[in-house]
C-alpha cells in the first residue's frame, strides 16, 4: 500500500543552502510520493478549491501522486512543469474531465467550497456548471457569437432574452471582445481570429458565474499579440476570480499569477507565491528548473 | 549499381503514376459523357416533329411515314430480286442502307413500322399536305386531310379548307371530351363503396339478417337507388355531349387512297409537319412536353404522359428520406456516442456496411412477406375487416408506404454510415468544452455534435436519395405498378393514400422497354422517361446539396 503524507509544513524549515536538495529525484527513483514544499503565505489564505492527497492513475500508469494543495480564493495560481508532469491531469480533475476517459482511476478527494468533488454523491453535471475551463485550444462551437457566449444558460434552460442579452454582453465586456463583435453577434464564432476565439472561450466560461475558473495553457495556440492580450486579460480578471492556470511558459507564470505551483513526474514539488518560487525558492529543483537548468 | 538507381528514380518522381491515374479519370469521364449524351440526344429529340416522306416502290406499292431509324445491311439476293428490275440490282454481297418508317394506322396495317430498302424504293417525297393525327387510341394516323364531315355531310373537300375547319372546330370538341370526363363522379362510387362495407361490417359482427345487417342493406339499396339515378343523369349529359361531337369527323386519305372517317374527339393532336414552321415546329415540340409531363400515360404507357409516375417518384423518395434519416442518425448516434466501442459493435457495424451490398431485390422480398404481408394483414384485420371480407385489402398489398419503407430499409446502411462519420469528425474539443459547460451528453449532442455533423448527414441522404430514386427491383414487388391513375395524394378525403400503388419512373422505363406490346414505339419514350429519371434525381440531390452548403456555410471559419 502506498504510504499516506499530507502537507508537511516543516519542509519549509529546510532553507539551509547545503541541503536545499529535496530529494525529488529520490522519490521517482523509489516511485514514492514527495511532501510539497508549502510557502508559509499560502496558510493565509481562503482555499476556493482544497486538493487533498490526490492520486490518479491512467490504467496501470500513475500520473499524480498524493497531490495535496489549496487553490486560493480570487487569485490567479499557476501551475508550472516540464510536460508530462501532470499538471493538465490535476487540472482536469478539478471538474471531472477525466471522468470522459474510462481508465481513469483516482484516490483521494478534492473540495469546492466545502463541497466534495468526488463524493459518489456528486452530481457531475452541477459540479461543472460551478466551474468554468478554458482548453488550450481555442473550441468555440459551432454556432454565433452569442449563442457561445450564453451556452451555460441555455443549456439550464434559461429563455428570458433580456437576461441573455445583458449576460452576453456583460461577459464579452469583461473580456474586452464587446467592440469588436457586438455589431456581428449573429456571425459563426468559428469565423473569429484564433486570439479572439480564446476570448470568446473565456467569455462563455465567465457567462457561468464559475466559482474558479481553470485555464489550461489558454495562450498556447495563439501568436504573441494574442498571447499579450489574453495575459492582460487574467491580469484584469485577478482580484475578481479564481483562477487556476497551467502554463508552459515561465514568464507567462510570473508575470499572470500570484501563485505558482511547481510539479515534476506526478509531484507537487513546492508551492508558494509567484515572486518567492521564482526568485528564492526553497527547493533546489524547482531553483533548477525556473532558471532553466532542466526541464 | 547505376542502373538500378535510374529505375527507382523514375517510380520515385511517379510519372507512371501520373500517367495511370489520369487514364482512370478520362475514362470514368468518357463513360459518364457518353451515357448522359446518348440519354440526352436521344430523349430530347423525341417530341421533335419529324417530316412526313411518301415513298413508292417498284412494285407500285405507296408508304407515308416519318423515318425513325436507318441502317447498313446486307439483302439476301432473293429478296433483291423481289424488289428491283434487274437491270437496277446491286452487286451481290453489296451494302444496302435500308430504312424504318413509322408508318403508323395501325388498325389498318397492324404493324406501327415498315423497314424499306433503298433500293425497292422508285421514287420519293414530301407531301405539302402530309398530316400527323396523334389519337386517343390506335397511335398515330399518317394520311392527308381528304374531307370534313358535319353530321356526315362533307363541308370542306379542300385540304387548305379541311384543315381551317379541323383548327377552328378540334379545340372546342377536346374541351366538351374532356368536361364529359369530369362529370363522371367517383364520389358516387366512393359512397356507394362505403355503404357496402357497412353492411359487410353489420354482417361481420351482428350476423346475415340480423337487425343491423338488415338497417344496413336498407342504407345500402338506397345509397344504391340514388347512386343509380345520378349516374342517369350524368350519363345523359355526357351522351348528349358525346353526341354533339360526333358530328365532326375529319377524313383521312392514306397513302394508298383508302380513306378513313377520325372522330375529331378522338384526335389529341393534328399537324402538317411538312408545312411548319420553326417557331411552329417548337409550339408541337413544347406541347408534347406538356403533354408528357402533365398527362395520364395512354395507349399502354407509350403514349402521353407520365406524371403520375413522377408524382409517385417524387413522394416515394421523399417519403423515403423522411424515414430512412431520422432512424439513420439514431442509430448512428447510439454507435457512436452511446454504445461501448468494442467487439460487439464493431461485429453490428461490419453487418450494417454488408446491409448495404445485400442485392435489392432481396429488400423487395423482405418488403413483401414483413410489410405487406405481415404488417399490412395485421392492420386491415385490425382496422379493416370489412374489406378484407371483401376480399379487398388496403394495407395487405403492394403501396406507397410500403415501398418507401422498403426504400428506406435498403438506404439506411448508407445514412448510418455517412452519419458515423459526420459524427466523429466532430472535433473532441468541442464536445470536452460543452461538456465543461456543465452540458449533459444529450445536450452536447444536440446543441453540437448533431449541428455540426449535419452537412455529413446531409452527404449521407444525398446518397440515399440517389439510391432510393433510381431503384426498381424491389418495387416491383412492394407497390409500383403499370398503372395508377389514382394518385396517392388527392381531394378525396382523407387525401393522403399511403395504401394506394403508385408509379415510379424507372419501373415505367421497364415496363416501356420490355414489357409494351408495342416496344419499337416506346423505345423513344424509353429514352425521354430516363432523361426525366436522371433530371428529377439530379434536382432532389440539387435541393440537398443546397441545404447541405446553406449549412456548410454556418460552420467554416473565414
């Protein structure tokens, strides 16, 4: 049986230069979980989202391991790694993507609003309308622009089209796509510029009213511009959501988030906020790979 | 060493290739123009007035006819000299253009065709008062207008004065013929039907000369008397308007000098081909078509119209997609998005794609002995007993509703295929975001997968629709017949037949082509029916590939 860790807050005690090695590489080679460096800041605040001891294996593959953290409330935390380190499975778990994939297994729980997640109880369908996700690849659907925007609503039945409208343009204004499109609601949204698409994703998930939103590696498949734009855009949404981002790109993740988290092979190695990881971290690994050493 | 290279060089660059590829295509276009070239030629010249020709052999024996086809063939020496002077023979073994007349009068000759040889032939022309008489019955007269008969008296002996008379008087007699016809009323026939069956209903459930059997024979005889006594007095104006046009006959002298009194009733057309002109030519080109597309077919299928055979190709096919693509794409969708992909399903859908190369005659077996036999029994013991009593079945037969079911069965592998494709080439992207939007799978499915799969739907009814269309085998067993005047669509109540037969395009080119006592005559309607066949298949797909753009054009980006 797998040993049960939960978060040990006396790692942070090891900030001797000597051995800041924490032993990461240690534990994938014993194929063993790993207690995450937790940055006192963290205790301070409000979890939006708890992630308690999380393990999830693809069939016979284990992809987390005993992944403990607490996503806090209307900040942005990013989640960073080389690829492979499962930071898009810890994302898509927090809505029960994975539950799409029929080998998927997990252990452990996570807790939204002190509401479990994965309590058999849960109803999955009410649990993602309380969370919003914007993919790596812009996919906005195959309808108009305000059709996209007010999907959530829809779905929930809502007919009310004064309701729709203010939604609709409420949510594109807050992702600053409103003076572009607001003269072309009716157009296909599959006839927006990839940048624009994103925006529009971002916008339908905010038209849900999520209680965190999760990005996964939003500016991806767009150009830099576009890139620059959604960047500016979490900037403007931090303080008023929750947000939690995976990235692949290091600047993006200092320069978006308040938090960051840094994950290896499965691990949650350290956590703390932005400014700390980036230019004091407590591990040595995470110093090595924020500075580009590997990864 | 060097060698060798040279010729993976050459496979390498693919020339050959080229070469191959581009020989394929030339030859599917080659085959394609050609088929549609001979359909077309010959199916639109068909209503082409063609010049009247007198000919005389040398045997004095005269023809008058129009030359429908010719040909190079080799007499045997015996019948050359039957025909020809000797001194007028050709060599022997020599190659002869013979030539077919239509020469029609077929009460007369018994025969519509007559092959003349070039050679029998001492002397031929174009008479200037050639005339066509297209009839109701018998086919066409060929001859030249000879006298005008008003109650049997000649009031015209002039050609020119005999044909004024005919142009002035023929409208009016076919528009008397034809408001005859309509006071016939089925209705009379209708209630009269309805009231027989009530009574074999009474005697069905109460008994023979039960009290109810006996109310509803009194009804009955009744219905009868009344039904009896309209029919009197229906058929005493028709017979008075019969008799009023009977007194116009237009005299016809063949080209022998025989003559021949035509009722002018009976005559559909008249004209003087030789005498037209261009824009003339084209008024009896247009009417034809008029005729032929508007029209009851006469004179076993090879005169007149078809358009109850379109009218029942049209409804049949779209009764036919209305049931084959809703069923499709359910089934498609349980596939492809419900079922656990894996041996069980890949088993059902290996038998679904072999469905679709199961011969469709067999789909026609299965049509007959489930629908009509099984289901349509059951529903006209259920619903009709009376009628089945009779001996009269309404659902237990061949009809519409059957053949399209039929239709729809043998299409279906093609919509459930074309639809699982459509349908997992929906991008995963979208339906995970749909999903994250807390949308169910039903709602995913229907607000986007089904949306965006729609033009591949579309692509498979298209196919469908071509398949469906241009199918007979399984017709002939199902509902398509010879003839149905009756169409399964009209204002008796309660309007809509699905029970009635119907006629279909291609079984009528069948029948025309091989089953007309008269197949030398039909074989130009052959021709023209395909070309309809091909036109009304190539305008359903027109239709379909419009909505199918119209959607396209929804979802493309830019």
């Amino acid at each position: 049986m797998l040993q049960q860790k939960t978060i040990q807050p006396e790692i942070d005690m090891i900030t001797h230069q000597e051995d800041r090695l924490g032993g990461v590489f240690d534990a994938v080679k014993r194929d063993d979980t790993f207690p995450t460096a937790v940055h006192d800041a963290l205790h301070q605040e409000d979890a939006v989202i708890e992630v308690n001891d999380f393990d999830l294996w693809y069939g016979a593959k284990r992809a987390l391991y005993s992944v403990s953290l607490v996503v806090p409330r209307r900040k942005v935390t990013a989640l960073i790694g080389p690829s492979g380190c499962g930071k898009s499975t810890l994302l898509r778990s927090v809505n029960r993507m994975n539950d799409l994939i029929s080998t998927v297994r997990i252990k452990g729980d996570m807790v939204l609003n002190g509401d479990s997640i994965y309590d058999p109880g849960t109803d999955v369908i009410e649990l993602r309308k309380r969370i919003g996700m914007v993919f790596q690849k812009p996919n906005p659907f195959p309808m108009s622009i305000r059709e996209n925007v007010v999907y959530s609503l829809r779905i929930d039945g809502v007919r009310d089209r004064g309701v729709l409208e203010e939604v609709c343009e409420q949510s594109l204004r807050a992702v600053g796509l409103w003076d572009e499109v607001h003269d072309r609601l009716e157009d296909s949204a599959l006839r927006l510029s990839g940048g624009q698409q994103q925006r529009l994703c971002i916008a339908r998930a905010i038209a849900g009213e999520p209680e965190v939103m999760l990005l996964d590696e939003p500016c991806s498949a767009l150009d830099p511009i576009a890139t620059q734009r959604i960047e500016d855009l979490i900037h403007e949404l931090q303080g008023r959501y929750s947000i939690l981002m995976v990235t692949h790109n290091m600047q993006q993740a200092s320069r978006a988030s308040d938090y960051t988290a840094f994950m290896y092979l499965g691990r949650l190695v350290e956590f703390g906020p932005t400014e700390e990881i980036f230019l004091k971290p407590h591990l040595k690994e995470t110093e090595d790979y924020v500075t580009g050493r590997f990864g | 060493m060097s060698s060798r290279r040279r010729v993976s060089s050459l496979f390498a660059r693919g020339e050959p290739m080229v070469w191959l590829t581009g020989a394929a295509l030339v030859v599917c276009l080659l085959m394609i123009a050609g088929l549609l070239t001979i359909v077309i030629y010959n199916g639109a010249s068909t209503f082409w007035p063609k010049p009247l020709t007198q000919l005389t052999t040398h045997h004095g024996k005269t023809y008058l006819g129009e030359e429908s086809q010719n040909e190079d063939y080799n007499p045997a020496t015996a019948a050359v000299a039957d025909w020809v002077p000797a001194k007028k023979r050709p060599a022997p073994e020599a190659s002869v253009r013979r030539r077919m007349y239509r020469t029609g009068n077929y009460e007369v000759f018994n025969t519509h065709f007559t092959w003349l040889s070039d050679y029998e032939i001492a002397e031929e022309f174009e008479p200037r008062w050639g005339i066509v008489v297209e009839r109701q019955e018998w086919g066409r007269f060929y001859g030249k207008p000879h006298a005008f008969h008003v109650d049997g008296k000649p009031v015209a002996n002039e050609p020119a004065a005999v044909w004024a008379r005919f142009e002035e008087l023929h409208e009016s007699v076919r528009a008397r013929r034809e408001a005859a016809g309509e006071l016939n009323d089925n209705d009379l026939n209708d209630h009269e039907n309805d009231a027989r069956l009530e009574r074999t209903s009474a005697r069905l459930k109460d008994g023979a000369d039960s009290d109810e059997w006996r109310e509803a024979d009194k009804v009955l005889q009744s219905v009868r008397k009344r039904a009896e006594e309209e029919r009197i007095a229906i058929r005493r104006k028709t017979q008075a308007m019969q008799a009023e046009n009977d007194r116009y006959e237009l005299i016809v002298m063949m080209a022998d000098g025989e003559t021949k009194a035509l009722k002018l009733a009976d005559i559909v057309r008249a004209y003087l081909p030789n005498q037209l002109s261009l824009g003339e030519k084209w008024g009896v080109y247009l009417s034809r078509w008029g005729e032929f597309l508007s029209d009851n077919p006469r004179e076993a299928n090879s005169e007149g119209g078809v358009f109850p055979a379109i009218f029942g190709t049209i409804i049949m096919t779209l009764i036919m997609s209305i049931l084959v693509v809703p069923f499709g794409v359910l089934a498609a969708l349980y596939l492809r998005e419900y079922a656990k992909q894996g041996t069980l399903v890949s088993i059902v859908r290996i038998a679904v794609n072999n469905l679709a190369g199961v011969p469709s005659i067999v789909f026609g077996v299965f049509g007959l002995g489930f629908f009509c036999y099984f289901v349509g029994v059951g529903i006209d013991d259920l619903l009709f007993p009376a009628r089945v009593a009779e001996n009269t079945p309404t659902f237990g037969k061949g009809g519409i509703l059957w053949a399209s079911l039929t239709l729809a069965l043998l299409t279906l592998p093609v919509v459930i295929m074309a639809t699982e494709e459509a349908i997992s080439a929906v991008p995963h992207s979208m339906r995970e975001g749909s999903y994250a939007c807390g949308a169910s799978k039903w709602q995913t499915i229907r607000k986007i997968v089904l949306p965006r799969a729609a033009p591949g739907i579309m692509t498979g009814m298209i196919l469908a629709i071509a398949r469906g269309a241009g199918e007979v085998a399984p017709l002939m067993l199902v509902g398509a017949v010879k003839l149905a005047p009756d169409l399964p669509m009209d204002g008796s109540f309660p309007f809509v037949h699905p029970e009635r037969s119907f006629m279909h395009l291609g079984f009528h080119i069948y029948d025309l082509g091989f089953q007309s006592p008269n197949s030398k005559a039909a074989e130009p309607m052959v021709f023209t029916t395909t070309m309809l066949l091909i036109g009304i298949v190539v305008l359903l797909n027109l239709v379909a590939l419009w909505v199918r753009a119209r959607l396209r054009r929804q979802f493309e980006a830019g």
